[in-house]
C-alpha cells in the first residue's frame, strides 16, 4: 500500500474506525497524490518561469486559447480554459456547502466535509461504488430505481442489489425497508435512498423520512455498520405540503457514530443545466471532525484524479456565477411553477374515471416523473410501441409499468398525452380479445 493511502487510512481510523471498516479495497488503498509531478507543480506555484504545468500559455502568461471558442465565452479565460483541481474549484466548493445547510435548515451546528467536484451524478455514484463497494457487496436498493445503477454500481463494481418494495398502501413501504436492512449478520450495509425517486417521482412524506431515520438509528444500534448512498439528483423539486422538503441527508449527518451519509447531489436537474456534467460528493457523520472529513475528501479527489483527472473549470465557473447572482433565486422559482403547474394538471387530469379502466398512478408528488402501472392483460412494451406508431407520444417501459417524465411535456399537451395513453391501452386490450 502507497504510504500516501496509509497515511490517510491511519487519520480515518483515529477519527472514526468504522468508517475505515466501510471503505471498499479500493477506497483504502486510494490517495490524492501530494508528491510527485502535483506535489512538484505545487511547489512551483507562483515561480517566475513555471514549466511544470501541462497546459500551455501565450507570451503573456494567459491561457493559450483559440479566439474561435474564447470569443463565444463572456468570462475571463483563466476561469475556463485551465484546468480544474481534483477537488472541484475551492469556491464553487465552498459555495455549494453554504447552500447544503440553506436548503437544509436543521443542517445548522453540523459538522460535514467540504464538497468534492464529480463530473456530475452518474459519476459521482462511480465514485461512491469505488470509495465503499467492494465485489459481491449488497446494496439495499429500491424496488423501482434509476435503471443506470445497474452500469454504476452493478456492472462496474460488482454490486448485488438486495431490493426492498418500494410502496404499500400507497405510502413507503417502511417494514419492507427495514426487512432487507437487517436481514442476515450484523456488519457492513450499504443503502441506497434516492428522493425525489426515479422512476416514480416520490419523496416520503415527512412523517415516514422520520421512520425511515429511526429504522437507520435502531440498525446501528444493533451493530450494523452502514454507509447511506443519497441521490439527491432532483432535491428540491417537491409539489406537495406534506412532503419532506429536506434532503435526508440532514437527519443522517449526525444520527450514529456507525452511519455515514454520502450526498449526491448537483445543479444537473436542480438548475437545468444537463450537459454541464458538475455534481458533488459531501459526507456526514455523527461527531465527524475536520480531520476524518479532509481525508475522505483526498481519498474520493484521488479517485476521480485516476478517473477523468478534473471535472469542467467552465461549467463550475459559470455555476458560480449564477449562484453569485441575485437573479438566481428568482429564476429558480419561476421555473419550479412551471414544473408545478404540470404536476397539478397531471393530478386534475387522472381524477377521471375513466383512466382507471387501464391503468393507475403509483404515488408521486414531486421530481421529473410519474409513472402508470398498467392493468391486468395489458403489456407495457406493446403499449409503449404502439404509442411512438400511432399517437406520437414517446414513454419508458419498465414491467407493466409506463414512466412518463411531465418535465419534457408542456402543460397545454399533459391532457392529449393521457388521452393517448388511454387510447392505446383500449386498443391493445380490443386487439388482444381478438386473438
């Protein structure tokens, strides 16, 4: 082992062991590089001639750039053209954490790291499976969850996931939760809670994200060791009172000395901005000190350093921008309405009889999604493809279930969008009692 990776294992352990015991292989034995070719360009910082950086710069010292792109970018060139640390920009960093504790107000008084730069969610759940998954460990995972965990966490990292149902009686499906959670020995246990969820675009109501945080509590209590993966991709984005308006992340911070929460969280849906490809990874635990938290955050930059070296110094410059701006806020508000308002005629437009001939909502209130389960005699792919030839409407299949995103569909098409739907399904039943 690098005495780099030995060196950081070591504060890890001294701080709180059993978040040493919940890295993966791969998580021990990382370690952002602080000798060599960084350490050396480090050192140089500042020097007159500085030749050590791979990046070239004009006769005057600024970024060498091509006036073909530099002229389409209206920021100096020495906040988009160089590289970014592994870290993430120090600003951005400290600005998204500011906003963490904003958002989340019963954050106040706890102690959590410093956020690492990902390029983006899917990259920075990579980055979680390489910090604590090793081969064959079990992620307690959702019924309905975002089909790309399966490349993630599965394909990458040789994850299995150990499913709880998702829904009973129209709520969470607290018993099955804590079912999976302790079902075998005590030990290890990594959780995967992803709200807003996708595919079904639901977050617990606050009452069962108390629930779900004292069934956390009582698991640790009993011995389990547990690492809490919270995907956080569509924060934010809730449309009903009774739903917790907090990621869970607040709560699991500081619950336990024997669970670590690992935020995953970013602007991608949060402020629109997809192909900007910036996320972060923020960790949490009961009684974490600055010293275990900058050992993680050197340990997760050392895997995303051998990954893709640096997420885009543009997209987290002009990130920063908008979140420095005091039109930001205002902006954002004015685009929740618009998500609202398709939200609120997607409820109107289902209380019609009718639509319960072929299918039913499962429970969403907030997020980019909704999804239909269809009835019984009914098939999901067909119904899928008969929507493209026929009625031009484009759904995801996912075992008899109909994932519709409300995001991409204007209020004023919401209605034809479930006509068609209905449609379809009638059609599909006539052509099967034909057979």
């Amino acid at each position: 082992m690098n005495p780099q990776a030995e060196e950081l294992n070591n504060i890890i352990k001294a701080a709180n062991y059993n978040v040493f015991e919940l890295l993966s292989e791969r998580g021990k034995n990382i370690f952002f590089p602080r000798k060599g070719i960084l350490g050396q360009t480090a050192e140089a910082k500042g020097t007159k001639l500085n030749a050590t950086i791979g990046a070239a710069v004009e006769d005057d010292g600024s970024p060498m750039r091509l006036e073909t792109i530099a002229s389409k970018i209206d920021l100096d060139p020495s906040l988009v053209f160089p590289y970014a640390p592994s870290f993430g920009r120090p600003d951005l960093r400290s600005k998204w954490r500011s906003m963490i504790f904003e958002k989340n107000p019963s954050l106040k008084n706890s102690e959590i790291s410093l956020p690492v730069v990902t390029s983006a969610l899917t990259h920075g759940i990579s980055m979680a499976g390489y910090m604590f998954v090793d081969p064959d460990d079990e992620i307690i995972i959702p019924s309905l969850y975002w089909g790309n965990y399966n490349l993630i966490l599965s394909n990458a990292y040789g994850a299995k996931f150990n499913k709880f149902n998702l829904f009973k009686n129209g709520k969470f499906d607290l018993e099955s939760f804590e079912s999976k959670l302790n079902s075998g020995n005590p030990g290890k246990k990594i959780v995967m809670l992803n709200f807003p969820n996708n595919p079904s675009g639901y977050t617990p109501e606050k009452s069962e994200a108390d629930s779900i945080v004292e069934i956390l509590n009582r698991s640790a209590g009993k011995g389990n060791n547990i690492v809490a993966f919270i995907d956080d991709a569509y924060f934010g984005l809730v449309y009903e009172d009774k739903t917790a308006t907090e990621s869970i992340f607040a709560s699991l911070a500081k619950l336990h000395k024997k669970i670590l929460a690992v935020k995953l969280d970013g602007p991608t849906k949060e402020d629109y901005v997809w192909g900007f490809r910036v996320g972060f990874i923020t960790y949490g635990i009961q009684g974490g000190t600055s010293e275990l938290y900058t050992a993680l955050e050197s340990k997760t930059a050392g895997a995303i350093r051998g990954n893709i070296s640096n997420a885009s110094n543009l997209s987290q410059s002009l990130l920063l921008s908008a979140y420095n701006s005091s039109e930001y806020s205002v902006q954002k508000l004015e685009k929740f309405k618009i998500m609202k308002q398709r939200y609120d005629i997607i409820k109107e437009t289902l209380k019609e009889d009718k639509f319960k001939e072929f299918f039913t909502p499962l429970p969403f209130n907030s997020g980019y999604f909704m999804c239909i389960r269809l009835a019984d005699g009914l098939d999901s792919e067909e119904v899928r493809r008969l929507l493209i030839q026929k009625y031009s409407i484009g759904t995801i299949s996912l075992d008899n279930i109909l994932r519709l995103a409300f995001s991409s569909v204007a209020s004023g098409d919401i209605r034809d969008l479930f006509e068609g739907i209905y449609n379809a399904c009638r059609e599909s039943i006539s052509k099967g009692s034909h057979l």
